[in-house]
C-alpha cells in the first residue's frame, strides 16, 4: 500500500481529486455562478433577509413603544391596557392613532404606496415600483399605532416594507421590470411567512392574493424569499408553532356538517364586516377631516371600547390562544367578537395603517367558539370541542374575507402544526369563500374604488385596468358642422385616416363622416357642390375615457372602420381623441408579450403634472434600455456617440443617486456615463442586439 509523504497536508490530496473531475463539470460549476438566474435567487433570498429583519424590528420596537406609552414593562398589549388605569386606556390608543396619522399624511405626500392594495397593484400595473424611504413612513406609523392599542396586525408593516425593500434592491440592480416585480411579490411572501411562521402559506398569499396568479415564474422567487424569510424569524422568535393548541380531534363524519354551517356563518360575517368597513370608509371621508385627525378619532374609539373591553386592543394574539384553548366563555366571546368588529373598523377606516389579517383571524377565532358552543351544547357527545371550532372558524373567516381559501386553509394548519385540522378547515373555507365571492375581498375593494379590475388572470387585469384615455391619440382634429365637401375630401386624400369628427362649438362630439360613406358622391358633382359635414355624419360611436381596453376592444370588434371616439366621462359627449386598432395591439405587445416593438410607453413629469402616452415605433425597432459598457465609463454621451457608432438614439439616461433614488437624465452632449447607469434607447433590433452582444463579449 502506498503511503501519503511525510508532512503532506491532507487536503491536497482532496484537491488532487478534484483536478481530475471532467472539465465540464467544471465549467458546468462556472456558469452555474455566473448564471443570471442564480444571481436573481441570491437576491429572493436576500429580500427574505431582510423581511426576517423587519418582522424582528417591528416586534421589538412594538413593544418599546408599548411600554413607553403605557408605563409598564409587560410586552403584551392586551395586559398592559387591563393593567392601565382608566385615562391612559382612553388617551394613549388616540395619541398613538394621531402620531400614525402624521406620518402616513407625511408618506402620502412624498407619494407612498398604501396597504396592501398598493403591492398588488404595484406587482401586476405598476412596474414593480414601491418607494422604500417613503414606505418607511408607513411601516413606522403601523408600528406605533399597533403599540399604542389600535386593533391592526403586524403583519401591515413588515409585508409592505418587504415589498418596498425588494422593489428597491432590484432597481439597484438594474434589473428588468418584470423582475423587480417579482422581488415585490416575494417580499410579500416573505413577510407573510416571516410574520406568522407559515413559509407555504406566505407562497400561496402571493400566488392567490397578490399577484392572483399561479405563473411559474412566480413561484420560485417567493418560495426561496419565504423560507429565508421563516428561518430569520424563526432563529430569534419562533421555536415551533405559533399556536399551542390541544391536538385536533374530528369526532363523526356527521361532525362535517357542523363546520360546513361555521364556513356559511364566517361567509355571513364576512359580509357584515366588509360592509362595516365600507360605511367606516364613507364616515370618515364625509368628515373631511385630515388624516391625523381621523386617526385619532378612530383610535379614541378603540380607548372607548377599551374601557370595558380591552381584549379589542392591538393584534390580540393572547386573546386568540385563549378563545383556543377554551378559556373564555359564551357571553365574553361575543362581546369580544362585537368589539373588535368595530374596533378594527374604527382603526382601519380612519386612517390607521396597518393589516387587517391578524383582526381577521382573531373574529373568526370569536365566530367559531360562539359557534362552537351552540353546536356542542347541541350535540355535546358527538362533536369536538370549542376550542376546535375557534381554530377552523379562524381560516374561514379569513378565506371569506380575502378570497383566499386555500391560504386560509394551510395559513391555519401551519399555524398550529396540526393537519388533521385540514379536512373541516378547507371545507369551513371553501363554504366561507363561496358566499362571498361576488363581493369585493378586504383588498380588492380599494382598488375597485380607484377603477382598477381585480379579476380574471394576469393579462386580463392588465386589460380591464387600462383604460382609453391611457392609450388614446389626442392630435385628432374636430371639424365644424359647416366644413364643406371639398375641404373633406382633402383631408380624406391627404391624411390615411378613415373617419372624420364632426362637433359642435363646445367641442361636442356630434357625428362622424366615414370614408367609405361618402365615396358614391365623389362622381355627383352637383351633389359636391352643396354639401356640408353636417349632411353626411352620422350619429357617433363612442367609448368613455374611463373605457377599459376590453370595452375599447369590444367597440373595435364590431365598428370596422378601425378606431373609435373617446369622449369626456359623464353626461356631456366632449371629444378627447381616439383609440385605434393599430395602438390597441401596440399596447398588448408592450404590455402582454413585453417586446416593445410597436408601441412605446412615455412617461412625463411637468412640475406637479404627470401623464402618460403611448407612441408608435417605427417598424423594426424598438424601446430598450441597456447597461453602459465599461469601456464608456467617464466619457460624455458627445464622445461615446452611440448614435453615429452603434445605431442608438438615447433619450433618457436612467441613474442612481447618492441617496439611492432612481432618476432619469435628459441626454445632454455633456453628461457623463458612470457604472450602473442604463441608456434608455430608440433603435433597430439587429443595432439593439449586436450592442449587447459587443458588450457582452467584451
């Protein structure tokens, strides 16, 4: 046998071996590191990072603040209230609720992102784009108002921080719009998870809530975010499930029919809830009060009900555990479940910020033990436990109120470490869902408010939300009813368009002249001689500007002539342009198969005015914005003239401040490229193309 040399460290002899694996593993091992899409889950992973991190930071700052506020040290807000006497009961929930306000007014005024709603229109309509600085303003005003007794969750901060540190961290890293949405959708997820311990059911939020869609892309991205996220979390929080609970136990098949009947009760709870919210929002907006002084009305209700009720203060995860494990009996869970109703209420709709997951949870922990013991009373020998009906009462209000039965229903059996509990929960859930599905969910209801369709896939939100004022062409003249024949036939002979609009002094829309309509009178030429525009329109065929693009497109289908009017919402008929096929599938390619080949999307800031315009591109080229090569780092866009050299037409440079804030650069001969910087160009494909593959070769 051969012996290794004296003094031969061992592990040469483990890279001798390697020295031997076949090249291309190798290689193989190489361009696995090099791999964009290795680098794009490195970086899911580190927004689960930093969700972790911002699930910690909330809970200990909560509790700081909590004995700050309240004098006492105990972290738990509910004992703390009891404890407290009677004014600061009062006082501190519209102190905290005031300070809230303040600084939500503050991140509105920069421009903030709110709630939930906000991420789910930033992952699906908004380019991924969420302000951290500004959502920190948000997630801190949660934060103090949940401290202070205002019945909120935390998961309202930690999930929208999250989504604004991934949306942050992808355009740091320059990356394309579709990806920096994705890193929105998995701070979402990962602050789900993190918040509650439930990495699976932190996915399924994403995929069944946020995004409302099962796309493969979707899915790895927030899966890798919500197990770094778990395990942050868990490292310093959690050492098992969230819930300690009594072992579930389903006593008969028959017992099926029981929470079949809690999922219908959650459904009706749901309903009066939503609606409850919905008249809370109507209230407080007739006030017309500024935003900090809602709050702290709201919250000076929370102190009220406090007084007698003080379980209704903050997220109430106690008060769950002991509706759980049956220590609260059938007169107080109603009372809780009435008061935290409208507490939640109060705090939400006033201008709180903050979740309404954990409160959600916490009525249906209250709706299934009041149930719970009307069926046990019932039938005590062939049914479970209060406590049991609590726990499944809890995923199916929860599946009632956000649409989402089957996060619900995982949300629950991670949340207690218990899947028997599956079995009645995703029924209860599935009932729940059910009766509530042709009402808005607690966050569709807001973006429904601001005209955005939160239904069918992914394109076809993107659809239904766009409407025609967004891609409508304005430079459309409107003639007189007097305009005669001949100045009608030069503009049908000199221009390509198909129609002309005929309106009134106002500008009216009043009719409409259509090319193939006037053609048998070309040849009477007596004929030519009297007529007016008023004699050949007819009546008019128009959409609203508030038109959604699928309405636009129903319009199209049927009216030939290849564009429609658009006109002033309301009742007036004002013209303000039209929609034509041709932008129509312009913006389908830009926004549903992302080529930005036939029309480009513009956005444009004058002082306080903003807008957008979708102009068409001339056939073979296209909008695309590319990293500047290192070679031109230091030059002058005059000296690396990119237009004379490579083909590209540069209109905007896209930069990164000091203070990380992304702006665009009007092209000027004089600006200097740095690294990180993007080139927003107008070019050929083939000239797009050999500059990014120069670049990458080099």
């Amino acid at each position: 046998m051969r012996r290794a040399s004296p003094g031969r460290l061992p592990g040469l002899a483990m890279l001798a071996e390697a020295r031997r694996f076949p090249e291309g593993t190798a290689r193989g091992f190489v361009a696995f590191l090099r791999d964009e899409q290795t680098h794009f889950f490195l970086l899911s992973a580190v927004v689960g990072v930093g969700a972790g991190a911002v699930a910690l930071s909330v809970r200990w700052v909560g509790a700081l603040f909590t004995r700050l506020s309240y004098g006492d040290w105990a972290g738990n807000v509910v004992e703390t209230v009891r404890a407290a006497p009677w004014p600061l009961r009062l006082a501190v929930p519209a102190l905290g609720a005031l300070i809230a306000g303040l600084l939500v007014q503050r991140g509105l005024r920069r421009g903030g992102a709110s709630g939930m709603s906000g991420i789910m229109e930033a992952v699906t309509l908004r380019q991924g784009f969420l302000s951290l600085r500004r959502t920190l303003w948000f997630g801190f005003g949660s934060t103090i108002a949940l401290a202070t007794g205002s019945s909120i969750g935390r998961e309202g901060p930690i999930t929208q921080v999250a989504c604004a540190f991934g949306s942050r961290l992808g355009r740091s890293f320059h990356l394309t719009e579709a990806r920096v949405r994705l890193l929105v959708a998995a701070g979402a997820g990962a602050g789900i998870a993190a918040a509650y311990n439930t990495p699976i059911a932190g996915t399924l939020f994403v995929l069944e809530v946020v995004a409302g869609s099962f796309a493969t892309e979707l899915v790895g991205p927030t899966v890798v975010a919500a197990v770094v996220g778990t395990l942050v979390a868990r490292i310093y929080l959690w050492h098992g499930p969230i819930y300690d609970v009594p072992d579930f136990v389903l006593r008969s098949p028959q017992e099926l029919l029981a929470y079949a009947a809690l999922g219908i009760a959650a459904g009706a709870t749901a309903a009066v809830f939503l609606s409850s919210l919905r008249a809370g929002e109507t209230l407080f907006r007739r006030l017309q009060w500024p935003r900090w002084a809602a709050a702290a009305l709201g919250g000076l209700a929370v102190g009220a009900l406090a007084l007698r009720l003080p379980e209704v203060c903050g997220n109430g995860y106690d008060t769950v555990v002991d509706m759980l494990n049956e220590r609260v009996g059938l007169t107080a869970l109603g009372l809780i479940l009435a008061g935290k109703l409208i507490a939640t209420t109060a705090s939400v709709t006033s201008g709180a910020p903050g979740g309404v997951f954990t409160p959600t949870l916490f009525l249906g922990a209250a709706l299934g033990g009041v149930v719970g013991n009307a069926v046990h009373f019932a039938f005590p020998d062939a049914t479970g436990t209060t406590g049991m009906y609590a726990l499944v009462g809890m995923g199916a209000l929860l599946a009632a109120t956000t649409h989402a039965p089957m996060t619900a229903t995982v949300l629950v059996a991670e949340l207690t470490g218990d899947y028997v509990v599956v079995l009645p929960l995703l029924l209860a859930c599935g009932c729940a869902a059910v009766f509530t599905h042709r009402m808005d969910s607690v966050y569709t209801r807001e973006l429904r408010r601001r005209g955005i369709s939160w239904s069918g896939t992914l394109e076809q939100k993107i659809v239904r939300s766009t409407h025609a004022r967004d891609i409508m062409r304005t430079e459309v003249p409107l003639l007189r009813p007097e305009t005669g024949f001949d100045e009608l036939m030069r503009l049908f002979t000199t221009t390509r368009t198909p129609c002309l609009y005929v309106g009134d002094a106002d500008g009216n829309l009043t009719g409409i002249i259509e090319l193939h309509a006037v053609k048998e009178i070309l040849s009477a030429r007596e004929l030519s001689q009297v007529l007016i525009a008023q004699d050949l329109a007819t009546p008019p065929r128009s959409v609203p500007a508030a038109a959604s693009l699928d309405e636009v497109n129903e319009k199209l289908w049927f009216h030939d002539v290849g564009e429609v009017a658009v006109v002033e919402d309301g009742p007036g008929s004002r013209f303000l342009g039209i929609v034509t096929q041709r932008d129509l599938l312009g913006f389908l390619d830009r926004e549903i198969l992302k080529r930005n080949q036939l029309m480009a999307e513009v956005r444009w800031r004058d002082g306080l005015d903003t807008g957008i315009d979708y102009l068409e591109l001339p056939e073979g080229y296209r909008l695309e914005a590319l990293d500047v090569p290192a070679e031109l780092w230091g030059r002058t866009l005059e000296e690396a003239a990119l237009r004379a050299r490579h083909g590209l037409n540069v209109i905007a440079v896209r930069c990164v401040d000091r203070d990380g804030n992304e702006r665009r650069e009007p092209p000027r001969p004089d600006y200097r490229l740095r690294g990180g910087d993007r080139l927003i160009v107008v070019a050929a494909s083939e000239d797009v193309e050999a500059f990014e593959a120069r670049r990458g070769g080099g």
